[in-house]
C-alpha cells in the first residue's frame, strides 16, 4: 500500500501476479504502477515515465493483454492474471530478453522492461510478426536511446529463437 | 577486440532487476516535492507556509532563509537561484520545497505555501531582452555572453565573390526526454554528512556545487550517481539534488524526490533554440571566399554551460571546410524562457544546420553539385582547426563524404508515388570532443586488484545509457589479456572512484583508453612481479591471461589466489592522471580531436499533407577504432533518430515564458513508427602515427542529420528551408506559392 494523505479505505486486491496467488493492500486512488512498485510487491522493474500513458515504460500484461499500468487501477485487477518484467525469464532468461541483449536492443534500460513486455505480448498473439506488425505492435513504446533498431534487430531474433 | 561483446550491465536490464537510483528506498523515507513559481517572471512579495505546517505528516518545508551556503547553482557561475528570494526569471524557479511522509501529503502541502507576486513583463524572445527599454534580468543587461571570431576581412572578400547567400535560420528548443526523470534519495549520515543518490554527469562537480550550497565540506559529500536512466547532457547541471539535500540534513530522514514528467518539463534545462544569419560568398568556381555569422542564442534567465555552448557554435561556425575570410559574432541572450543548457551536439547541431544549408544554397547559386562544392572547400589532412588552432591531423572530412558520395550513387529509388515526392539530401559535421583549450578538463583511472582477487577497473565516470562499462570492459580485456569475469567496474561513486572528469563532451571512450593506456603496463609488471616471488618462476616468463597469471600456455596462479597471498598493504594499485589532450596553440576553447559525420537522408514528402517522411538515414563516421560495435551502432542509430525528432517534430515550444507542451501527449518524440532505414559506416582509419586512440561517439551521430533531410527536402520539392523541425504547413504554402496543386500535380521545380 502507498501512504496516503487522504482518509481513503484500504482495501485487499487478490492477484494473481507472476504466476503467484497474492493479496496486496491498496488504497482505491492507487494505480496500478504505484502498487506494484512500491506497495509490498517492490517490483521496481515497471517504470513510470510520463504517467499518462504515452511512454510505455510501464507495460505489464493484464490476463495476457498488454497495459499502461500507469492508466490502470489497482483494484481494476482484482482477479486477474497479472505479469510484470519480474515474472518474464524467471529461471531462464526468455529468448526476448536474450536477444535484447545481444542485438544491442537497449542502452539505459529504463525502457527496456516495458518494451520487453510489448514484444511478450505481440510474440503471445503471433508469433511470427512481420516488420509492420513489429512496429504496430511495439509503438506505443518510446525509447529515446537506440533510434529503436536495436529493438527491431532484437524480436527479428527472437522470432528466429522461438522457433 | 572481439567488438561484438554483450554489455555487462544487460541482463540487469533486460529482466528489470537493475535498481536505478529513483527505483531506491530506505526505512523511514520521506517524500519530497518543489513548488516552482506561478509566474515566468515576478517579484516576489510575500511566502507564507503556515498553512502548510499544519498539515500532518509535513516534516519540514523549506525557502530560500534556509540555505546555509551559496544561494545558487551553476556549473560555471552559481546564477541560479536554489530557492528564488526576491524574483522568479522562469517558469521553472524554485521558490519551496516540502518533505513529507507521502508523496500526496507533498504535494497538498505544496499546494498550501501562499506566495504572492508582482508581476513583471516577460522577455520571451531575445529580440524583446534587447530592446533598448527592456527590463534588465540582471544588474549588467541581458546580454549572458559575447563571442566572436574573425580570420581576415569578410568586407573586402565579399567584394570577389560572384555569389552571395544570405538567409536567417531558426532552430528550436529541444527537449533531452531522458526516460528517467531527475531524482533519487539523499540520505543523512551519522556523521554529520550526506549521501547524495541522484544521476549526474559529473560526481564530483555535484559534490563540489553541492558543498558551496550546504556549506559541508567536500567530504562529508558523497555521490552516487550511476546507473541513469538517459541524460544527453540533461542532467549534467544539478536539478533537484540541492532540495533533497537541504530535506535530508533538516530533517535527518533520508528523502525521496523523484520529479514527475511534468514537472521535469517545466524545470529541466533544453536545447538552445538559436537564430543564425549568415551570409556566404564564392567566386565562379564554387570557392567559398567569405563567411559571415550572426548568432543569437535564447539562453533562459541563467547561465549554466551557456556561455560555452555559443563557443562552440562560434568555433564550429565554417565546420569542416576552410574559407578565407571568417567573421563570426555570437551573443548569448538572457530571457524569461526555459534555461538552455548542454544537450548532445554542445551548439554544433545548431550551426551545422545553418552552415549545411548555405552550402547547398551556393551550390545552387554557382550552378554546382554540392557535393562537388563542399569538396573544393574542404579541409585538408594538415589543415589547422576552425579557429586557426593546431589539431590533430585527419582525414576524416574527406573520407565520410567519399562514403556518402559513394552511397548516392547506388541508392535506386522507387518510381513517385501520386501525391508523393521523393528526394536526397547529404550534409557533414566536423565535432570537437573534449572540453577544450583552457577548460580544466582533467581525466584519470586506477587498476587494483580486490580483495576477491578481481581486476577492479575504476573510473569517475557514469552510465548513461551509452555503454561506458561496455568500452571499460572491452578496453581492459584487450589491454589485460584476461577475459570479463576477472574484471569488476567501479565507476559513478566519490567514495570509490579518482577523478576522471565528466561524462560528456564524447570524452569517455577517448579517456578510458588513454587511462589504460598509461596504466597497463606498470599493473602487468607489478602483477607479474608478485607471482614470481610467489611461484618462483622468472618474472620475465609470465604474463596476464584468463583468470590468472601464465607461463606461456600454463596458468601458474589465479588472481585470486595471487591476491591472498599478497598483504593488503603490497597489494597492486595503479593510478593515473592526466588532462584531455589539447591543442598547443593558446586558443580559448579550441579543440585538438576532432570526428566527423557525413549524413546521408531520404524522404518522401506528402503533397496532399506536406508530411515529410524520411526514408533512410545513412551515417558515416570518422572517430577511430570502434571499441564495441552494438554500442557504436546503437550511438549513430540513436543519435540519428534523436535529430530526425529535431528535424522534423520536436520543438518545446513557450508563449509568454509558459510551456506549450507539458508532456508527452504534446511534445512529439520519433517512435518505433517514425524511423526509417538506418545505416552505419564506420570509418576508423586514422593517419599513420595517429597516438590518440578510438575517440568519442556520443555526439557526432545527432550533429548533421538535420541539413540532410532539409536538402532532402528541397531535392523532393525545390523548396528551402530555413526553420526546424519542418511545419507542413510551411511545405503546404510553399508547394501553393509554386503553383502546383494536389488536382493539378505538376513537376514543381525542375531540379534533378
């Protein structure tokens, strides 16, 4: 739960996140980003950047479907499913994460959770994108480093990975 | 070099686990918020904070009363106030700061400091501070700083010229747009001191303006600021640090500041929009005889790097080509604007735009290929830099263009869409690195061995983003001979790392590997040294090697083994410190190093529209060898895509010293959509007996991109440009003027 200054009711939202079952304590004006941030989870992989939605630096997926977490309540995921940075590659690295790295996908990383979980989700609804469908799918995600081809190289390659 | 390494700091940031200072908490944090001024420029009458008091959980709020030392900031010149007292210049002033127990109650209690104003009139354009019966920003006038420079007699060259160019060019305020925005958390120390967790280009710099402001020694500062989370320059300048500090020390809590997007476009300093007259002549044949510049940069109400940044764009006024007769007046104009600042290009961006242009206008002019007039104009291997100074000699002018020239040549493009004109355009740059004569520009490194027996490669530098553990890691493997996982990477710490001066100005990879350079083989030695007495093999058999010391193909000792048996005391440390190279000639600010960039861009341009889309973004490079290729690449790449935004949309526009664009739902950054086909060629052929390395490539990728796509433009069209980023509605008006219409498509200007 996020301190707040108003008398708002704390309420228990049941998750599932990561694959984990877990009920986390939120206020009713906490976003989703705020709780997974720095309520109890601490999942400081999600980043908040421009706070409206425009940047994508706070992509997690909500029952598969990718989100600004920034636009999103916390108390609108009670129930779901919900998957950040952490719960992507854990044990292995996913070969999204693989290829990032060895395409030169990123440079200093802020971006890079939220763009990873955008190109989860557009490999989880197609699994062979062509490059338009690359770049639809990736642009609602801004990087101010690469000039994003880095980031195209990198899910050309982990396309060639998957298969 | 291998070259194709992976960076060290990757699997951190591909799975989320890398903790950027903003992402740091500590028990019993507080929160903290800045109340900026209502007004972009004001006289303060009265700061009220009772009602602010009284809210629970506010801890301590904070005004200019509570700085215990300088009541400023500034790089240079300390001209920015921490806390505004009597007057507010910008938007952007800070007048209080609160901490508090939530970021919520911060921010309700910001909204509860009662500030009453005078208004005063607002000088949003340099012409306004000029004017005669303008208000004066400071004591002295509105004048920041004057530049000039002059190389024979432009008057009397103009007199043989039988072409002459003259037009006014105008470029704007560009936002850094670092995802990151400024922050982290100060905390207090038991002894008295603080340690300072916020992203800076410079940790030393921090700790020396921050004990100026705290009235602490130096050494009761310590600063972490590495990793970041982008900068460009933007966070070279301190920005919130000073009020989490002052928090932190009133309160003896660590306290969290971490600014919003918005409130990081209000405060955060911009690219210097400039306007820049130039007049250029040449004779018959395409030479370039005389060079007049007028430069008038919007600077905002203070200093920071202003005053460096026009002499740059001064020095880089004729770039990479040599004319005869030069003449160059800069001033740097203080107005109720955003403060302008260092930004990726340091003001070389700017004039190359107008320098480019003028050379394609001429080309047109004489009747020439541009290509073929900038070759006629070119400098040569030996040549002295733009401001008559000596400089290491290059080739590099000419070789990016034979690149570029070599490419224009090949490129095949598809037949003219209805309604769609296509077009190619080629600009260069030439671009200092380092900080230049007379600037104290100090560098320096140190080798150890750890006590876990890892080679410790410590620099005073941070990471950005570009990927500076990446060149230190593949620099000391070629210079050590052993492999990554001997190696550890300290740097962005002032407990833990020697000065090596700031992390800008494409001076990192250049002073890494000189640092390496002048250490290495005095820690082989020493190391070597040890292991015989050790191993009691002849000192002069061994060598360094993959996870130890070797005698020829035998490894006789671990590092780590080497390491136990050695006191702590004997232990091997190897420091070295020693200034960027400069020229020998005494002139203020001039280079030695010096890159070069030849750009190549096409675009499609809407008529229906007057959208420009660019197509291909071609990049030759001269800097040397290239340390790591992804992190090279990715430097051109990114540089290049940030200059297309500058080309082509972003413009941080102001009315009245507000901001038009307090996000980025207004302010329009390229996306994956935006980027056309990107190409890199590096060029790292230097002359023979070239001792200076691999230089510095953080900058030379964004310098020329902007020229390319207007010569673009004008091939496509026939149409000049002399504003960016290009208005649609300009190429709409344009396209009318000629005559031709969408329902009546019409070749507009036969050029090709």
């Amino acid at each position: 739960m996020v301190e707040r200054a108003t008398d708002c009711k704390p309420q228990m939202i049941s998750m599932t996140l990561n694959g984990e079952r877990v009920s986390i304590q939120a206020n009713e004006t906490d976003r989703l980003t705020d709780v997974l941030r720095h309520g109890e989870p601490s999942l400081t992989g999600t980043k908040l950047s421009c706070g409206i939605g425009r940047c994508g630096a706070c992509s997690v997926l909500v029952n598969g479907e990718l989100v600004n977490s920034c636009l999103l309540m916390a108390y609108q995921v009670e129930g779901a499913s919900v998957t950040t940075i952490e719960g992507v590659g854990k044990g292995s690295l996913d070969p999204i994460q693989i290829a990032f790295m060895e395409e030169g996908g990123f440079q200093c990383g802020y971006c890079t959770p939220g763009m990873v979980m955008a190109v989860k989700a557009l490999l989880l609804e197609n699994p062979e994108p062509n490059d338009e469908q690359i770049v639809e799918g990736l642009s609602g995600n801004i990087c101010r480093c690469t000039g994003y081809e880095g980031i195209k190289r990198a899910v050309r390659a982990a396309i060639r990975k998957q298969n | 070099m291998s070259k194709s390494r992976k960076r060290p700091d990757g699997n951190d940031k591909v799975t989320g686990q890398l903790a950027y200072l903003t992402d740091r908490t500590f028990p019993e944090m507080l929160y903290a918020k800045v109340l900026r001024s209502a007004y972009p420029h004001a006289r303060i009458r009265s700061i009220c904070t009772e009602r602010a008091k009284e809210l629970p959980g506010v801890k301590a709020i904070i005004t200019h009363q509570d700085v215990p030392g300088v009541n400023g900031f500034g790089i240079i010149t300390p001209d920015q106030p921490v806390f505004c007292d009597e007057t507010v210049r910008f938007i952007g002033d800070a007048v209080a700061a609160v901490a508090a127990t939530s970021v919520e109650v911060a921010e309700e209690a910001i909204k509860r400091i009662d500030v009453t104003y005078d208004v005063l009139s607002v000088l949003d354009d340099p012409a306004k501070s000029l004017a005669k019966d303008a208000p004066k920003l400071r004591d002295d006038g509105n004048v920041l700083y004057k530049k000039s420079f002059t190389k024979g007699d432009v008057a009397e060259g103009f007199k043989h010229c039988t072409a002459v160019v003259e037009e006014t060019y105008h470029v704007p305020r560009q936002m850094h747009a670092y995802m990151e925005t400024e922050g982290g958390v100060v905390v207090p120390e038991a002894d008295g001191g603080i340690t300072v967790y916020m992203g800076t280009q410079h940790g030393f710099k921090d700790q020396f303006q921050l004990s100026r402001i705290l009235d602490l020694p130096k050494e009761s500062i310590r600063i972490v600021s590495s990793p970041m989370g982008g900068s460009f320059g933007g966070k070279d300048e301190l920005n919130v640090q000073p009020y989490a500090a002052l928090l932190a020390l009133k309160t003896n809590k660590p306290v969290k500041l971490h600014q919003t997007r918005a409130e990081s476009v209000i405060s955060s300093i911009k690219r210097h929009p400039m306007a820049i007259t130039i007049k250029t002549g040449a004779d018959e044949t395409g030479k370039v005889i005389a060079h007049d510049v007028k430069i008038v940069a919007d600077t905002g109400p203070y200093a920071t790097l202003g005053p460096a940044i026009l002499d740059f764009a001064v020095e880089h006024s004729a770039g990479p080509y040599r004319f005869e007769h030069v003449a160059v007046d800069g001033t740097s104009v203080l107005t109720n604007n955003a403060v302008s600042g260092e930004f990726r290009g340091f003001g070389g961006n700017q004039i190359t735009f107008a320098l480019e242009n003028q050379m394609d206008r001429l080309a047109e002019q004489v009747g020439m290929c541009p290509l073929a007039l900038r070759k006629l104009n070119l400098r040569g291997e030996h040549d002295l830099g733009p401001l008559e100074q000596r400089i290491v000699p290059t080739t590099g002018a000419s070789d990016v263009l034979e690149n570029v020239e070599r490419l224009k040549d090949q490129l095949e493009f598809k037949k003219d869409l209805p309604f769609v004109r296509t077009g190619v355009g080629i600009a260069m740059a030439m671009h200092g690195g380092g900080l230049g004569f007379g600037r104290l520009d100090g560098a320096g490194g140190r080798l150890s061995l750890s006590d876990e027996g890892k080679i410790d490669v410590s620099f005073g530098f941070e990471e950005v983003g570009q990927g500076i553990v990446a060149v230190i890691e593949e620099l000391t493997i070629a210079a050590l001979h052993c492999d990554e996982n001997d190696i550890t990477i300290t740097i962005g710490d002032t407990n833990r790392v020697p000065h090596s001066g700031s992390t800008t100005a494409s001076r990192g990879t250049s002073m890494v590997w000189h640092a390496l350079e002048r250490m290495k083989q005095e820690f082989k030695e020493k190391l070597c040294e040890q292991a015989a007495l050790i191993t009691d093999e002849p000192v002069n058999d061994l060598c360094l090697g993959t996870g130890g010391i070797y005698k020829g193909e035998e490894q006789v000792l671990t590092y780590r083994s080497l390491r136990e048996q050695v006191t702590s005391e004997a232990n091997v440390v190897v420091e070295t410190s020693f200034d960027f190279p400069t020229t020998p000639d005494e002139v203020d600010g001039g280079h030695y190093l010096y890159t070069f960039a030849g750009v190549l861009a096409a675009v499609e341009v809407d008529l229906l529209t007057g959208q420009v889309n660019v197509t291909h973004l071609h990049q030759a490079i001269s800097a040397g060898e290239v340390v790591n290729e992804l992190g090279y690449k990715g430097q051109i790449e990114g540089g290049g895509v940030m200059s297309l935004g500058y080309s082509i949309m972003e413009d941080m526009g102001m009315e009245q010293g507000h901001y038009l664009k307090p996000n980025f739902d207004t302010y329009m950054l390229p996306t994956i959509s935006d980027v056309p086909r990107l190409s890199v060629d590096a060029i790292e052929k230097l002359p023979d007996g070239d001792v200076h390395g691999p230089r510095g490539v953080g900058e030379i990728g964004t310098v020329a991109v902007a020229p390319a796509i207007t010569k673009a433009i004008h091939d496509a069209l026939g149409i000049w440009i002399n504003k960016i980023p290009v208005d649609p509605s300009t190429i709409l008006q344009a396209i009318e003027k000629e005559g031709a219409t969408w329902w009546n498509e019409q070749p507009i200007v036969s050029h090709k």
